[in-house]
C-alpha cells in the first residue's frame, strides 16, 4: 500500500562495565544512584566519577581515576556511575551539562565538585586536601613552613586539652571544606595551632581564634564581634581577604574565557614551570615566590622574605600593645631618606628646563612628624603631589647651571608646608641614545651620586638609571636588596604573576614563542593586551631568580630595551617551484627588503574565504610578471607576526614594495575591484614611477632598458594570450555546434515525452477499467463461493440424518424380530403349564409387555432426538 510507514524507535542497547571488574572503582554501569548513596553512608571520604560511555573525556580519565583508586583505595570509597543510561535514577536526577563529573564527599559534607584537570596527580592532590583539610601544627618550624608558603594561609587556635572537641573546631574544620568547596585550586591553606606558646607567636592568645597571613599587606585575625562565627563567614571572609601574589592558571581546554579575563586585568607575566603536586618541595617554584614577594613588598622597612626572620613583628595586630617601648618607637622622626613619596614627570616642551632635562623625580619628604607604622605604608596624596609640581615649576631657576649627561638633584620647601620639602632629580633620556641599553652593566649598575654644596649632585658615570627605580634619584635609599623590591607600587606597569604547569599547557608556551624543541619546559613571557605586545625571556638563559628579576626591571623602565616577539609559524615548507612564494615572520625581511625585486604582498588568513577566492588571480598575475624583476608572495598574518607598521586590520590586504624604493609601499585600493586588469596597472603605475634621487644617463639608460625589456616580455605575453584567445574562440565555435545539436535532440525527447505522456494516460484509464471490471468479478465470485459453501453444508447435514435413520430402522428391525420371538416362547410355555399358575402367567406377560413397550418408546425418543440435533 501507499500509506506512510510508522515510526520505529529502536531501543538503546542495555549498557555494560566501564570500568573492569577487577578494578578498585565500583561501577554503577545502570546509573543505580540510590545504591551509590548508600555505599556512602559507610564511607568517610567518598570519590563520585559521573560518566558518559560515549564521551571522550570520560574514557580519557577513566585511566587517571584507575590510578588514583590504586593508590588511595583503602582510604577513599572510589564510586563511578554511568549517568547516560536512561532507565537509570543517575539519568533522571541529575542534570549534568559536561561529562566527567568529579563529586567528593567528606562524611555528611558535600559534594565537593572537582574542576581541575583531568590529570592522576593533580585528582590525587585534590583528594588528599579534602581527606585532611586541616594542618595540625605543633611547634615553632612547622609554623614557618606554614607563613613561608606563597599561598594564603589561615591558622586557628584551639585548646585540646580539655576537650577532644573544643567549641568552633568542628566550624573552623568544615570552613576547609568551604573554601575547597568554592575555589577547587584549594589556593587558601587551613591550619590548626595545637600549642599555646605557638599560637603566642603570631599573638593568638584565646582559643578558637582565626588568623589571616598575608605577606605583604597587615595579617587579619577573625572579627568575631562584627561577623558570626559560622563556617560560611570564615570562608567568605578569608576568599575576600586573602592575598594573590602568585596565581595558577589551569585552562581545561575547551571554550574559555579564562585567559582572556585575566588578562584583560592588565599586563601578565606568564611563568611556564613543569609542576608536580604531589612532590614535597619545590625549588623552582621557591624562586619564583621570592620574586614575587620582593616585588609586591612596597614597605620598603620590611623584608618580604619567606623565611619570616621575626614572627610576631608588626605583622600581628596586637602587636602595638604587647611591646613596652611601643610609644616611644612610635614617637621617633625620620630623614628626608625614608618613606618618600614620588612621582615621575616627563617635562613639557614650554619648560625651560626641558633644555637639557626631559625626566624629573619628584619626591615628597617630610622634615618633622610622627614615625608610621610599618604596615601602614604612606600612600601618595594627590594634593601633595599637585603642590610639589607647581612648586616644581616655580622653582625652575634652581636647575639652570644643569649639565646634560649628569643628575640633578635639588630640595626646595613647601608653599603650603614650613616642615615639609621636595626633592627633584632630573636627567636627560635620549631615545636615540638606548642602543647601549643591552648592556647588563649599563642598564642594572646604580650610579653613584652625592649632593654638592649647592645643592647639586654630580654623576661621572654617562649611562642612564632606570626612571622607575626611585633609590638610584634620591640619595641614600638603595637599599641592600636588590631592585625590584616594592616595584610593583613604583610604577604604572604593574605585573601580575601567573603560574602554569608546562607538563599539561606547553601548547600554549609555544604559542606565546617557545621552542618545540626545548628539552625542559621552563618558559617566561610577558603578555600586554591592552598594546597588544608580548615580550619573551630567552630561552638560552636558565629559568632563575636573577634573570626573572631582570625580565621584570627591563619591562618596568620608562623606555624598555625589551623588543617585541614576533610569533613565527613553523609549519610553512618551502618549495622553489611555487609561482607564489610563501613568507614567515622570519623570511619578511629578506624576501621584501633585502630581494632586489619589485615585491607584491597579499595579508590572508585561512578563514578568510574571500580570500581564496583571489587564489586564481594572482597565480595568474605571477605567470604574467617577469620573475627576475617581480614577486608575488602572500602572508598568513594570523600566524605570522610583522612589525606594526605593516600590520593591518583587513583581509585581504595588498601591499606592493617598489624597488629600490622599499620603504614607499603603496597600498592597492580598496574601491578598486582586485582582478587581473587592475593589478597589473596599479603595479605597472608604481614600478615605474622615478625615484626621489636625481637620475644620471646611465640610470636613464638602465630604466630605459628595463622598460623595454618589460614591454617586450609583455608583448610576448600578448601574443601567448591571442593564442590562447583563439584557441578558446575555436572551442567555443565547437561548443556552440555543440550545444546547438543537443538542443535538437533536447526537442525531440521532449516530443517523445508527451507521446509517452500520452500513451501513458491511456494506459492508465485502461489499467482503471480493468481494475475495475476484476474488482466487480472478484465480488460475484466471493458471493457464488458464499452459495457453494451453503449447499455443501445443507448436503452434508442430509447425509448425516440419512446415517441416523438407517440405524434407526435397523435397531427396530432388531426390536421386532426380538419381540416375535419372545412371544412364540410365551405360547410355546403356555402350552406346555396351561393349567400350572395361570394367573402368574398372565403377571409375567403384562410384565414383559411393559418392558418391552418402554424399550422401544426410550428408542424412539433416542431416535427422533439424533434426526433433531
């Protein structure tokens, strides 16, 4: 029949073992979430792998959770759960938009969601936090090691003697889990004092205290009288407090904007470093965090070393109470030399002292006044620093017996304060005069200066101080340490610090400019978004203190010797015989300025489909050019970078390099349609033209040449393509016969067709009537069978009453001749005792009649009953 088939649905196949059966993970292949809930009512720490069979993810770890549960399997209760199954209660109850999903559980808290990667150690380390959440320490070392740790850190006190359970632990051990719970990188560390005398040190005294330690900025204790003490509070007050000199970042790979979000924040110093978590110490990573503690360090005062020389310095908050002398240190004055305030001021050209000046710094120190704390550093007032500058400038004939190549330092007092007064160094920075700057010696070496007795400090050194780095302008502040101390706050080019683990993200290191063939994954690049530069540190060097710290002062300085990293594409092979030749970030200068060719450059990129559609065209416009005096190459500007004078923000681009007069490229319009004609009269038009230099005979004599060996080339060109012109023309005559001949034959199958069509309804009207004419007989055919079947059964009912009466007339045929008999006895018995009881005789007789009458009235009844049925 025509009508539409119905839908069939085939059922899922049943689902089977994920994981093996000798495995230590229980699978829960039919998604049986209520038995998985049971197994952890048993169980203190619980691992959840919720999978899809058919993911690639979940197949890919499965491997790494194996590894994992053969290490930590007689701790944790490792449970996998297929969540894909549809007749499963995983299925109906969980709504997961990803697979894997990662669920820990710690006793009756949970879950906690596991978001990091997909990686056996960094599972392994996860795990581990979440078993032991708190760090039990008992004496002075191990709180070192704890406040030495570049992660923030969180520390209680609590009294266990008395108790097994004292008040608020159970909250400060589930505020662990809260912080894990919310930020999976586990980046705040939570961490028990069990002894009194510890917990003295970082001026804990009563129990059930928490404290904050930040190494920079003032460690916080637990305002218990302004916020509850509850689990949540304590972690929300630790994220929001905590302090982020370093931060991890693990992208997972698949649309993010991770990345993107961060660094959006500002410039970014990416730090690649192979990374294990499980490893118990860190050298590399040890480096890298006192780079970033002397760097964020803007107290000066106070060293930022992570060995924590002074625990319950002013670090503590009841620090100012707990020490005698307190008022009086705090009731000291300092010199002009500490706690300066500055600010750098590029002179405007009106300036009299930009003469011989073009720099200043300008500093704010005060003469009298109170000692500050050490962890409330002296912020920048904008007010102060609005008067030093008008008091700057009115000054300015304090500067006027400068030398160009020296500094210039002067003090004058404040017209708005008798006990305050300015300090401004100045000195000439040349941009010309950098090309020394790669010297370490010249760049990092502070130059010694003095005040004279007029005020003025002389310099016998001719190199340039690093602008940024205050202690080299103003006398006696350089320090001992080293210069990066604090230059995060002395600059406005303020790095943050990223950390990545080469081991899992070296692809995006290679992006960034590393080698494919670098045998230790240690890498350093700085990424700026907002000038859409990024710098590298040479791979050559090694991946230290010394060198990061220099990677970041050269960033720092007002005019960085740093040059931008141009990212070159690896992947582009080269072959002599291509009509276009293919350019790199490497082979741009040499195959546009340094060729002694007239050079036309196409910008593309793979996604541009405009632009493969003009594929054709300049492989043609190659073929027509000379190619000893023309070359037409292309670009893929989205894997090559170019220096930004010839970088662009439209595809397709073109960009045509005349030569000997490379450096006045001209760019082909962009209302001109781009096609062979065009082409070849921008390029003729601009190859052509006479250069800036005056032309002698003999260079006429050369250009002319040149011309007519182009005309000619040209004219040969010409001649090929009338050749080729005729050559078409000829085909198009045959084409033209061609399709003139099929179109005839076009016509006669059409007219074929409608013969058909014809025939065809013919046929079809009589295919209809025949249908017809058999459905009418096939009718009275079913109605005859009908009447036939009706006959046979009338027939056959007769032939069986027929059967019956036979038997009848044969049973009484039986019964007559019986009784025939019984009565010619009857007689012959009478005769022979007529006179012996004749009234007996005559009983029997009656008797057998009437039995021999209910005989036959039974068999007549039988009889008329079978002719019945």
């Amino acid at each position: 029949s025509c009508s539409r088939a119905k839908d069939v649905t085939m059922p899922a196949k049943l689902p089977v073992n994920f994981f093996s059966t000798r495995s230590p993970v229980i699978d829960l292949f039919r998604g049986q979430l209520d038995y998985a809930d049971h197994l952890r009512q048993d169980s203190e720490i619980v691992l959840y792998f919720f999978y899809a069979p058919w993911c690639g993810q979940s197949i890919a770890a499965r491997e790494e959770i194996e590894h994992v549960a053969s290490r930590l399997s007689g701790q944790v209760l490792f449970v996998a759960v297929n969540c894909w199954w549809n007749q499963g209660k995983c299925r109906k109850q969980k709504h997961f938009f990803y697979f894997p999903v990662i669920h820990l559980y710690h006793r009756s808290f949970g879950p906690i969601e596991y978001k990091g990667p997909m990686s056996a150690v960094y599972i392994e380390k996860f795990v581990r936090r979440v078993m032991t959440p708190l760090l039990y320490i008992s004496s002075r070392s191990k709180l070192l090691d704890f406040l030495s740790n570049y992660e923030p850190g969180v520390l209680g006190y609590f009294e266990f003697n008395a108790s097994p359970q004292p008040p608020g632990y159970l909250t400060f051990f589930t505020s662990a889990l809260h912080s894990l719970k919310k930020d999976y990188l586990g980046t705040i560390r939570f961490g028990v004092i069990t002894d009194k005398r510890v917990a003295e040190e970082i001026s804990l005294v009563h129990s059930g205290s928490v404290y904050l330690h930040r190494h920079v900025n003032t460690s916080l204790i637990y305002p218990n009288d302004v916020m509850n003490y509850t689990a949540e509070n304590i972690c929300k007050w630790a994220l929001e407090n905590r302090e982020m000199l370093i931060r991890w970042l693990r992208p997972h790979g698949g649309k993010s904007l991770l990345l993107n979000n961060e660094l959006k924040k500002g410039p970014a110093l990416l730090i690649f470093i192979p990374y294990d978590p499980l490893a118990e110490i860190h050298p590399l990573l040890d480096e890298i965090t006192k780079v970033a503690l002397e760097y964020h360090n803007c107290n000066k005062s106070q060293a930022a070393e992570p060995d924590l020389q002074h625990l319950g310095d002013t670090d503590s908050p009841a620090f100012d109470s707990s020490v005698p002398d307190a008022h009086m240190k705090l009731s000291e004055t300092f010199s002009i030399t500490k706690y300066p305030c500055c600010n750098t001021v590029v002179l405007p050209q009106w300036h009299s002292i930009s003469r011989t000046h073009n720099v200043c710094e300008l500093c704010i120190n005060q003469t009298l006044g109170v000692k500050p704390n050490k962890v409330h550093v002296p912020h920048c007032n904008f007010l102060e620093i609005e008067a030093a500058l008008d008091s700057f400038y009115l000054q300015e004939h304090t500067f006027f017996q400068v030398i160009s190549n020296t500094i210039e330092c002067s003090n004058f007092l404040s017209f708005y304060s008798p006990f305050s007064y300015y300090t401004a160094c100045c000195r000439t920075v040349n941009r010309h005069f950098l090309s020394f700057i790669s010297s370490k010696k010249t760049i990092f070496q502070t130059p010694k200066v003095a005040f004279s007795s007029h005020g003025k400090k002389d310099n016998t050194q001719h190199s340039i101080p690093h602008i940024e780095d205050r202690n080299c302008f103003i006398p006696d502040l350089c320090i001992s340490g080293t210069n990066i101390t604090g230059l995060s706050c002395r600059t406005n080019k303020t790095l943050n610090l990223y950390l990545l683990d080469s081991n899992l993200f070296w692809i995006y290191a290679e992006r960034l400019g590393a080698s494919r063939s670098a045998h230790l994954k240690e890498f350093a690049a700085i990424v700026d978004l907002k000038e859409e530069v990024h710098y590298v540190l040479d791979q050559n060097q090694s991946l230290v203190r010394s060198t990061l710290e220099n990677f970041i002062k050269n960033f720092s300085i007002l005019y960085s010797p740093l040059k931008r990293h141009l990212v070159d594409d690896p992947s582009v092979h080269f072959h002599e015989q291509r009509v276009i030749t293919e350019v790199t970030t490497n082979t741009f200068h040499d195959t546009v300025f340094l060729s002694e060719k007239n050079v036309l450059l196409l910008y593309y990129a793979q996604w541009c489909g405009f632009c493969a559609s003009l594929n054709h065209i300049f492989i043609e416009l190659a073929r027509l050019l000379p190619p000893d005096n023309f070359t037409v190459a292309r670009i893929d500007i989205t894997r090559n970078d170019l220096p930004w004078e010839f970088m662009t923000d439209r595809l397709p681009t073109i960009l045509f390099f005349p030569h000997q007069r490379k450096e006045q490229s001209v760019k082909f319009p962009e209302d001109f349609s781009v096609n062979l004609p065009n082409l070849l009269k921008f390029i003729l038009h601009y190859s052509s033209l006479s250069s800036s230099e005056p032309c002698t005979k003999e260079c006429l004599h050369e250009e002319t040449v040149l011309q007519q060996g182009h005309i000619s080339h040209l004219e040969r060109e010409i001649q090929k393509l009338r050749s080729e012109i005729g050559a078409l023309h000829q085909a198009h005559d045959q084409l033209e016969a061609q399709l003139s001949e099929a179109r005839r034959e076009e016509h006669r199958l059409q007219q074929q067709k409608h013969t058909l069509e014809k025939q065809h309804k013919t046929l079809q009207l009589h295919s209809e009537q025949l249908q017809a004419t058999y459905d009418q007989k096939n009718q009275e055919l079913l109605e005859m069978a009908e009447k036939l079947q009706e006959l046979a059964d009338a027939s056959e009912n007769l032939l069986k009453e027929n059967t019956l009466l036979r038997i009848l007339v044969a049973s009484r045929e039986g019964k007559l001749q019986s009784k025939d008999e019984i009565k010619e006895s009857l007689q012959s018995e009478q005769t022979l005792s007529e006179d012996n009881d004749i009234s007996v005789s005559t009983a029997t007789a009656t008797v057998e009649e009437k039995r021999i009458d209910n005989i036959d009235t039974i068999e007549t009844d039988h009889s008329s009953g079978n002719r019945t049925e």
